[in-house]
C-alpha cells in the first residue's frame, strides 16, 4: 500500500483530515450496525443535547508500524472498558466493547496510508467519541446518540518535541471529590481551557492540579497522569478524581516486570515534590514527557529533565509499542 506524501518527521499535535471514519448511531435503544464513511463534517439540529449540555465523552489511542511493518494498537480493550465507565457515569449508552475494539481497527485499516511508517517518531491518533444528537431542552440525557472513530497523523503532543516541560501548580481546580475526573468527559476539559490557556500565557506548558478538597496532594495535569521518581522508585499519585490513564498503568508494570523498579501508587502530598530527583507527564499523546521544573507559587522544583529513568521507561514503553521488545500477553493488537 502507498503511503500518503507528508513530511512524517515534522507532523506536530494537529487535526489532518484523513480518508474515512467510522460512524455507528444508536436510536430506539439500539445500536445501528454502523460503518465506514468519507463524511467528515456532521450535520445535527441546533437544538443536540451535545451543544446544549455538553453531553459527551471520548478516548484517545494510537496505532503504530512496528520494527517488522505491522501495524497495531495498544491495549485497545482498555480504552473500550473506559470509555463504557465514561458513557455510563454521563447517562450515554455502551457501544459494545468488542465493537468498539473492531471499529477502532476498521478505522484503522481504512486509513493505512496515513499511519506513519516506522522510525518517522509520528504515530496514527485515534479518537472515538460518542454524543448525544437529539434535541433536548428541558435538561436530560438525549435519547439518540452517534459513536464515531476518525484518525489522524500526529507528531509530538508538546511543542517543540521532546524537551523538559515548565509546569506550575494550578490555583484553579479540575475535578471535584464525587465528580467527573475519573471520566473522559468533553466537560473536564472544556474547563481547562481557560486555565490552560493562561498558563501558556505566563509560560508555562501545563498546570498540575491539587486534589480540590484539601489542595495538599498532586493529581494530575489538564491531559496527562503524573509520575515521580525517587532512589529507583516510581511513585504516582493515588486519587479517585484523576483520569485512570493506560499509560501510566502500563508503566507501572514496565517499572516493576521489565526494568525491577519499586512502584508505590500513593496520595503524594505537595509538600513532598521537592523530595523527587525525577518528574514526568505520561498519557497517549505525550507518551512519557520529561518534567524540568514544577513551579508552587514562585517555589521553583527543578528535575532532572529526560533522565535516566524516565528514559529507561520511555525507551521500553516505546520498545513494546513498536515492537522491538516483547509484550506482555494482550498489549498488542495487531490490525494488519
Ligand atoms: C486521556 C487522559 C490521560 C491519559 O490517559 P491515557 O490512557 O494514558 O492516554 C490523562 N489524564 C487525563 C485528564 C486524560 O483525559
């Protein structure tokens, strides 16, 4: 198959509009059989429960082109068990997990032209997402739904590539004890923006979120898990509000089965982030990236930036991923 013509080495964290997406839409309590579309723009009533309240949710994965050509994704059934947890918590219906494990792919296969070839460092983004349709008013869940996949080809998620990130403690919070944190809610970021934006504003990359009950313990940034280190250790905040990442559960096992580390998953209290020598940010797009300095109100943490062990687990997350080291049984779903 002919890959498409782009400049994959220079491919930043961007929307490219690809050949075809997957649409499945659920009315009279069921599920359509869905299928592949070259549609890409949607067309509903002004009146969709997405536009009026928001009701939404999504995940977010990739396919790669390993060392030997094939292309696969990683620990799909994950992101279909979380999506299922994100559609029940915000009153949406399941799409099957194994449907949305043969949608992924389909898409996927579909769109082979547009996977990155190996050793370009781009990958395929992969986005299903689902919302309400409907017009609803009067506030409810709507009662038709569409279920989508698209893809798209992706660089670094962080400006500039790989490089140590200056991240502050954020004064504003993201997730309330008993809301929405722990789902892939369109909410959770539609609130992020403005502090995100301002952030950048002030030169930061991202803000780290306190638990917003006591404002004493790390949860997470806008996008991505956090992890520290310390004396070969890898420790990463415990809370019921932070996004259960796949990627940090997925280092977790890469720290403790492949590289012999100590893993604490702990509440970690602000007052202790001076303690850790090194600091990462770890999710589907920003894979593992190195924290240089967290700055706490003009209190400036500074870390070793990419270093040994952040590599280390970078280097091996990344070696399974694309097929250079061996996986554990169900990481990998091989698409074609
Ligand atoms: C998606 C997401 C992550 C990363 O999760 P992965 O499964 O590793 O991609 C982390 N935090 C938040 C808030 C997220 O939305």
């Amino acid at each position: 198959m002919e890959k498409k013509n782009l400049d994959w080495q220079s491919l930043g964290f961007g929307y490219v509009q690809t050949d075809l997406r997957y649409v499945a839409n659920y009315r009279n309590g069921a599920w359509d059989q869905g299928g592949l579309t070259s549609q890409a723009d949607i067309t509903m009533n002004e009146c969709a429960c997405v536009l009026q309240y928001a009701q939404t949710c999504f995940e977010g994965m990739k396919a790669y082109t390993t060392e030997d050509g094939k292309i696969v994704c990683f620990r799909p059934d994950l992101n279909a068990a979380r999506m299922a947890d994100s559609c029940r918590r915000l009153e949406m219906p399941v799409f099957p997990e194994d449907r949305f494990v043969e949608a992924v792919c389909e898409t996927v296969r579909a769109n082979a032209a547009w996977v990155p070839p190996y050793g370009s460092g781009a990958t395929l983004y992969i986005r299903p997402y689902m919302f309400g349709i409907d017009p609803v008013i009067g506030v409810k869940p709507a009662s038709e739904y569409q279920f989508r996949v698209f893809v798209t080809p992706v660089g670094p998620y962080f400006k500039g590539g790989i490089r140590p990130l200056t991240v502050r403690i954020s004064d504003l919070d993201r997730a309330a004890p008993r809301g929405t944190g722990h789902v892939k809610a369109g909410l959770n970021y539609a609130m992020s923006l403005y502090n995100i934006t301002d952030a950048h504003r002030q030169g930061y990359d991202e803000n780290v979120y306190v638990d917003s009950a006591t404002r004493t313990f790390i949860e997470e940034t806008g996008g991505a898990n956090i992890v520290f280190i310390k004396d070969g250790t890898l420790v990463t905040p415990h809370s019921d509000t932070i996004l259960p990442s796949i990627t940090r559960r997925s280092l977790l096992y890469v720290a403790k089965e492949y590289l012999g580390m100590n893993v604490e998953e702990r509440p970690v209290a602000l007052s202790e982030i001076g303690d850790f020598t090194e600091c990462g940010l770890c999710g589907t797009a920003a894979v593992i990236s190195p924290v240089g300095a967290i700055d706490d109100h003009g209190t400036v943490h500074t870390y070793a930036g990419m270093g040994p062990t952040i590599q280390k687990l970078y280097d091996t997350l990344t070696g399974i991923q694309l097929g250079r080291l061996p996986a554990p049984e169900g990481w990998i779903k091989v698409i074609e």
